[in-house]
C-alpha cells in the first residue's frame, strides 16, 4: 500500500512539474514563442535603415566571426564583442547605422513572430534577469525550422564569445521578441 502511495504520489508530482515548464513556450516545431516578459519604462522608436543590404550576406559575415572572444562593452574584433558590439560590427561593416546598446533595439523594426522569423531577424532577449524589464542580450537569427529557432551571438557566459545558440529554457524565459530590419534577403 505504502509503495502505491509513493509511486501515485511521484506521477503526481512528475505530471504538475511538466505542466507547470509547458508555460515557456519551447521553441518546439510550428509553436510560436511568446514572451512573458514585462518591459518597463519608454524606450525611443529607432529606424534602421537597411538600404538595398540583403539579409543572407550580412548573415554571412556575421557567421564568419564565430569564435571571436567575448569582451564586456566592446565592438572591436581585436578585444573581442559583448552581444550589441557584435551586431554593431556587423551592421557597420555594411554601413548601415543601428544603436550601440541592445536596449534602444527595443522598438526598432518591425516586430514578427517566430514562426515567421527568416535569417537576419534579431532576437531580443533580457540580461540574465528575466525580470528586469529591459532588453539587456540579443542576437541574430540563423535558422527557423518551422518555429525551432537558432541565433548568433556574443554570448558572455564564461567568456565564451561569437556562437550560435538554440531556444534553451535560459533563453526562453529571457525571450522579449523578434524585429525585422531587412527587406532584401
């Protein structure tokens, strides 16, 4: 009797703990991923102007600098990139202007879902607290599998650097949203 107890009792417990992680949405084929983050405060409108620039050559570029190093507050390719000095390279490097901290990316281009998310897109994230209410880490996408996103980006954890990533849980409970910047892939 008491085995049953226990063996009810841990299905229970398996079962709620499964229901409770089906809140983030995982990134899981044809499922849109949708942000439970709450921004706080107003972040100006920015417009970035991608000109006639196509999407699959900076994405191109941008894969090309997988490996650099990871360095707080840089956008040199010498010292290595924190998340927006990578994008700030990048876009510069096709002289296309955006803004230094990944914050002011908040209301920039147009937002999409992820299901409809191409290469180039950029994905938005908090920093390593989900609740700080500000968009604090981003990246590039590089693939979308039916809704299974993939991104580069200068990823800070242990000094790691330049890398591509998967919707992990780490990144979906930090996920803000996708914007679109580019009109030529």
């Amino acid at each position: 009797m008491y085995r049953l107890l226990i063996l009810s009792l841990s299905i229970f417990l398996l079962y709620s703990c499964s229901s409770s992680r089906s809140s983030i949405s995982s990134g899981k084929t044809g499922v849109s991923l949708k942000s439970t983050v709450k921004l706080k405060g107003k972040v100006p409108k920015k417009n970035i102007n991608t000109r006639d620039v196509s999407a699959i050559k900076v994405m191109s570029f941008a894969q090309s600098l997988k490996g650099i190093r990871y360095k707080y507050g840089s956008a040199d390719k010498s010292k290595g990139f924190d998340c927006s000095g990578y994008i700030t390279y990048v876009f510069n490097h096709f002289d296309i202007a955006v803004p230094r901290i990944s914050r002011d990316f908040t209301n920039a281009g147009k937002e999409v879902s992820s299901l409809d998310s191409k290469p180039g897109d950029i994905i938005l994230f908090t920093g390593s607290n989900p609740n700080s209410g500000e968009v604090g880490h981003m990246g590039l996408i590089t693939e979308n599998k039916r809704g299974v996103i993939r991104f580069i980006h200068a990823a800070s954890g242990n000094n790691v650097g330049v890398i591509v990533s998967g919707m992990e849980r780490y990144y979906l409970r930090r996920f803000v949203k996708i914007i679109r910047v580019f009109s030529v892939w």
